[in-house]
C-alpha cells in the first residue's frame, strides 16, 4: 500500500493513521538473490515488489549538506571477487563483491588538524549546495503526496570516514580541538543550507546516518556525544522544526540504549533499525519512551532461517503489543540474511500481513522494492 505524506507523518509522530505500516527497509544481502532464484522465486520476488510492502514516496529537499566534490574515483584493480578504488576523499577501498556493497576503506585522510584542514573545503558551505531546481521537484512532488527528506552528516560517522574508528574514538580525548572544529564545520554547512532550503519548502523529516553501536553498545559515551554532538543535532533540527519538520529519524545499528536519552534531547525522535540481537527490544523500548521515540524495524531478521515456528513467535511477541500504539513501521532489522529459505520469506510476509489484518496478497498489487528511507 502507497502511503501518502500526510499518512506516513500521521503515523510516525503517532496521530490518527490508521494500521501501523509493515515494510521492507534493506532488502537481501549480496548471494541471497541467487539462492532464491535456485528456488524459482518469480522476478517480482527477486524485485520484492510481489510482496506489496508498504511504502511512502520519498523525494530529496534539493540540499546537500555532507561531502561536496573531491576527487573522481579511480579504479585501481579488480578481480571477480575484489574491487580496489580511490574514492572522492582520497582513500583506498576494496570492496568484496561476493559478501558487500559497501567498501572498506584501506586509508583515511585525516590525522591532525593539518590534514584536516587540507580536505575541510569538501564539506564547506557553498551556494552550489542548493539545487533550486531539485528543490521544485521536490515542492511539485510533495504537492503530489511524496515526503521531502533532508539528509546530515554524522557527527561520529563523518569523523570516522575521515579518520578511521581508533583514530576518531581517541580522538574525543587526545584531539578535542579537531573533532570540534569536523562537527563545527558540518553544523555550519547543515544550518546554511537547510536555512536556505526551508525558505522554498516544507521538509518532512530530517535524516542522519550514524551507526555508532555493536552488540556490546556504542562507540561514543554519553559525556562525548552531549560536548560534541548534540548542539550539532540540536541546532539543526531547531531551526527545521521551527519551519515545520516533523520526524528527525537515525540509522544506527547495535545496542544504543545507553544513548537514547541524549539522542531524545538532541530532537531525535524515531530511529531505525533497532537490533534486536543487540538488545534493541522494540516492546520494552515503547514501554520505556511511549510516544517519544517512532520505531521502524524492529523483526529479528535471523528468525528467517529458523523456520516457521521461530518466525511466528517473533512476530506474535511484537506486531501485537505495538500495532495500536501508532508511531511504527514493522520491518527486518537490517538485510534479509544469506540462508533464508524463500518460503520462510513468504510465511513471513502472509503472517505479518495476517495479524496485521491485511488481506492476503493478491499477486497484482505491487508495493515498493527494496525500501531504505
């Protein structure tokens, strides 16, 4: 089903909107697309667009506020499993294509303040910036039902791009003058911007990527994220919310829990993927924040290659508590996992969609493919 914007921002800052959504947010790991055609998936399957997920049309606010320029990427060396490049910052990647779509960098730009200073114009506000013809498509689009999204940087995630995650996460303590000058820059880019944009339009929901947690919780403390981070966050998002931004949503993987209270304070106020194998129990969470905190994510994906049993007690144990509270969007914590049987994917979605008291899939409506906000 095709939500509109209006319905999606009902939903997620929990109004009257009905059902909860049920949604697809990643899609498969690298591999899973051959297994499943070795089972005879249909096209659409492989597409994901038979299994009529949810969805709301997303359309950029026509303002970029991370990396701008840099160099042009260069391929170094490529075998059949390996792709070696010089990315736009400088960097040597290797991406393994068998197992991964994102790269692994090899070498970071940044040490020190010089270094720094030396790639700093990348994420520098310019007027080029703003794209005053992306920002009417994105009007025309809104006019239309689709929802105008503004992405950030992250305050850890830019950092350990630039530096690595050892560099950046003793950086905090050892080079405080460099990250607050990283974060300052990227605060200063973001505000400049985004000022510009909302004076031409409404955006919907502002966007940050992070993933500054594992299983054994996050890579930053509380002490760090609230003298680095938070007036980033909190800036930003005061003056889009003064001009009517409604969501200020996070991806992060892992265990943040012990975060959660500072990102609240910071304006976030929905998050995805919410890990359950790393703690990130969606029903306790609703429990703890109510309707502080828009949920989307949440189902174990691991549950997938256990079978039907595993599969209906997770979602029992979830959809259930949560489908009246308002403020979710159900959905895999992260990619669908190498090794799902594809019937185990399709009991999946007829169960999800069955105690959600959706009607059965009709094998003609086609919902949105490979969802990632």
């Amino acid at each position: 089903m095709r939500y509109s914007r209006e319905e999606y921002l009902e939903l997620m800052t929990f109004g009257d909107a009905g059902r909860p959504m049920f949604v697809e947010l990643f899609g498969p790991m690298v591999g899973l697309e051959n297994e499943w055609r070795a089972q005879a998936a249909a096209p659409g399957e492989i597409a994901l667009t038979a299994f009529d997920w949810d969805y709301v049309p997303v359309v950029p606010c026509g303002g970029m506020t991370g990396l701008f320029g840099g160099m042009e990427p260069v391929t170094l060396e490529e075998t059949a499993e390996t792709l070696v490049q010089r990315d736009a910052l400088g960097r040597t990647t290797k991406l393994f294509k068998n197992v991964a779509t994102i790269p692994l960098p090899l070498d970071f730009p940044v040490r020190d303040m010089k270094s720094w200073l030396a790639v700093k114009p990348l994420f520098a506000f310019h007027p080029r910036r703003i794209d005053p013809a992306a920002v009417r498509k994105a009007r025309e689009e809104q006019a239309a039902g689709a929802l105008v999204v503004a992405n950030i940087p992250g305050g850890f995630d830019i950092p350990r791009e630039l530096m690595g995650e050892e560099l950046t996460c003793t950086g905090f303590y050892e080079q405080p003058e460099l990250l607050h000058d990283i974060i300052d820059t990227l605060k200063d880019t973001a505000l400049r911007v985004l000022e510009r944009v909302t004076d031409e339009i409404v955006i919907d929901q502002l966007s940050v990527h992070e993933d500054l947690a594992g299983k054994a919780g996050p890579l930053i403390g509380p002490k760090q994220f609230q003298e680095f981070i938070r007036p980033y966050f909190r800036e930003v998002w005061d003056l889009v919310s003064s001009r009517g931004t409604r969501i200020f949503d996070m991806d992060s993987d892992g265990d943040v829990r012990p975060l959660l209270d500072h990102f609240l304070a910071s304006g976030l106020n929905s998050m995805h993927p919410m890990e359950p194998a790393a703690g990130m129990d969606i029903v306790e969470l609703r429990k703890q924040y109510g309707t502080r905190l828009a949920i989307r994510g949440g189902i174990d994906k691991h549950v997938l290659r256990e079978g039907t049993d595993a599969i209906r007690k997770e979602l029992l144990s979830k959809i259930p508590p949560l489908a009246r509270s308002g403020g979710i969007a159900f959905g895999l914590d992260h990619r669908i996992p190498n090794g799902t049987p594809l019937e185990n994917y399709r009991y999946y979605v007829t169960l999800g969609r069955e105690i959600l008291g959706l009607p059965p899939r009709d094998g003609k409506s086609r919902g949105w493919g490979r969802m990632a906000f």
